[in-house]
C-alpha cells in the first residue's frame, strides 16, 4: 500500500478548512456574481517569476560550501530549501492533474544534489514546468471545482496556494542568509540604487 503524502494531505485540508471558512461567513443572499477584475493568472505568474528570480540569485549569491548549512539538525540545508521550492511546484500543481516530469521523484529530490548548477537548473526547469501550466489554464479553470480537495475548492486555490508556499520559503532563505551574512542580491542592488541616488542629489 501506498503511503500518502503528507504535504499534499495538509495542503488538502487547508483548502477544505478555508472554503467551510469562507462559505460560513458569506450569507447565500450576498453571493457575488459580477465578473471577477482581478486577474489572477497573470498575477500568480508575475509572483512566482520573481520568486523563481530571486531563489536563483540567491543560490549564485551563495558559497558552494554553504549550500550544506542548516540551522539546525531537523531543519532543511540551504539546498533542500532549493529544491523543497523546485519539488512543490511539481507537487502542488499535480492536486489540479498536472503531470510532473517522467523520473520525478517527491520523496527523494530534495536530497538530490548540492551541486550549485544542478540547483539552478532544477529551480529553472520546474519554473519552466509551472509556467506552461498556469499558462495553460483558462480563466474558467480557476473556478474548476475539485471535490477531492474539498467542498468548494477548486484550480484557483491551488495556485493560490502555490504562490503563498513560494514566498514562505523564499522567507525563509533570506533568513538563511542574513544569519550566515549573506545580503540578498536584490537588497545589493536596491541599496546601490539609493546610494547612487543620494549621491545624484
């Protein structure tokens, strides 16, 4: 027998919990049915770009010899942080039916490797793989229900929740970093753009 994953079984019952939620503290009467005016495809593409950007910057930002460092022995090392990232993508996204590549493996990729380029091209390919399939989506595919996720879930949520995972763990390697004095690049640049800036003035 199949053990089920457990990621999946929380990111489940999250998005059942939310929409007993949701439909609890919404009377039937106030139901809204205009068309929607935010765009959340393009939205969630623009979020997990920048995510993907900064978790690549971040790993050629890194020594080589730190991507074995965690803070703790139960906790993730800046390369499982990585490749948890990369995985989750694949992961995530199949709760909705999307196919992760032939020879992905969940339970073993985030110890896979912690070759710097490896990395990067892990977190390229699955950013490549979440792309082609948001992109592929129609905007009545965010309201697709899926009953084995919960009542009311449905395509949307799943993205949703792809989004918020990915920013949680970019979080958390930021605070890899600072604890080992490592500045995200991004921090680099914009404080030189305010160095350049006030010097202009």
């Amino acid at each position: 027998m199949k053990t089920p994953n457990l990621s999946v079984i929380c990111l489940a019952c999250l998005l059942s919990a939310g929409a007993v939620a949701m439909q609890a503290q919404t009377p039937a009467s106030s139901t809204d049915n205009t068309a929607p005016s935010y765009d959340m495809k393009a939205q969630a593409l623009l979020d997990l770009q920048g995510v993907n950007k900064k978790c690549v910057d971040l790993v050629e930002a890194l020594p080589s010899d730190k991507l074995t460092w965690r803070p703790s022995a139960d906790a993730r090392s800046f390369a499982e942080v990585f490749l948890h990232v990369a995985g989750e993508r694949y992961g995530i996204l199949s709760m909705m039916g999307a196919t992760p590549p032939a020879g992905f493996k969940a339970r073993e990729f985030e110890k896979s490797t912690t070759e710097k380029d490896r990395i990067v091209e892990d977190l390229n390919q699955s950013w490549d793989f979440a792309s082609k399939t948001i992109n592929g989506m129609s905007n009545a595919d965010f309201a697709k229900l899926l009953p084995k996720l919960g009542p009311q879930a449905n395509e949307g949520d799943v993205i949703y929740i792809l989004v918020a995972d990915a920013h949680e763990h970019l979080g958390q390697l930021v605070a890899y970093a600072r604890q080992n004095g490592i500045v995200p690049p991004w921090t680099v640049q914009m404080q030189k753009k305010k160095a350049a800036a006030a010097a202009g003035k």
